[in-house]
C-alpha cells in the first residue's frame, strides 16, 4: 500500500484548519489504498521520510520564510534521506497573513535538492480560511495521494 506523508506545522487556527482540509482531500473514500501518516514536523524522522512514498508539507510563512519546525524536519531529514527519495512526488502549502514568497522559494529550493517532484503548485494561502481555501486545499490532498495509486 502506497504510503503519503503529511508533515505540518500548525501552530494556530488557521494553519489547523487548512491541515485538516488537507488530510480529508488525502483521505477521501475513493483514495483508501492510498495510507496516509501525519506527523508534526518537529516529531517528523528520516525513518519517517523514506518509509513514504509521497509527501506533503504545510507551513505558516514566519517573517516571509518558513516555519522553524519545517526548516528543522528539513535540517533533520534532508543528508539522510538525500539518495533514497529522489524522484518522489510532492506538494506543499503556505499560510501567511503577509508575503509568502520566501517560504515557497525555500520548499522549493530545499525539495529541488532533493531531488522530489512537485504534482502541484504550492498553494500560498492569506487571511482565514474561506470555502474557496478549503476546497484548495482539500484537492491539493487529494491530487498529491492520487499520485500514489
């Protein structure tokens, strides 16, 4: 059975909100052969990442970059990781109440080290969420597990 990570900061309503739109897009019925595992990305191991298949990464946008918790799973997993999950797929998204881009350039950067393939465009996401946001993100779940089956 295909295995998708999720690996999420979320630290306020907000990020949380978004996180378990997230996992109901990855955990819809019609995606049950597709195994999904949260972790918080400050519990988030090496023996976590290349236990998966797939990867999902969420984060608020602190000053512009990404959360210290994310940067940290990044610091803890990247050498480790480096050889055996080249070419997996991936998304990612970013909750900011100013500019994300700083942060969608470092999951970028960080994951084209990597070597881990995008299956979508990082949502950056403003404000509280709204319906629009959480359909977004709920199909960004869903898209990234399909790309297991």
């Amino acid at each position: 059975m295909p295995r998708l990570l999720i690996v999420h900061h979320t630290p306020s309503p907000a990020t949380h909100e978004l996180f378990e739109a997230v996992l109901e897009g990855a955990s819809d019925p019609e995606l049950a052969e597709v195994e999904v595992v949260r972790r918080p990305a400050l519990g988030a191991t090496a023996s976590d990442v290349l236990e998966a298949d797939g990867y999902l990464l969420g984060t608020p946008a602190n000053i512009g970059y990404i959360s210290g918790a994310l940067k940290h799973f990044f610091d803890t997993v990247y050498y480790p990781c480096l050889d055996a999950t080249r070419g997996r797929p991936f998304g990612a998204y970013v909750h900011g109440n100013q500019g994300a881009e700083g942060a969608v350039k470092a999951i970028r950067d960080i994951t084209a080290g990597l070597r881990w393939r995008p299956v979508a465009d990082t949502l950056v996401l403003t404000g509280a969420p709204d319906a629009a946001t959480v359909l977004r993100c709920r199909e960004l779940g869903a898209t990234v597990a399909a790309t297991l089956l």
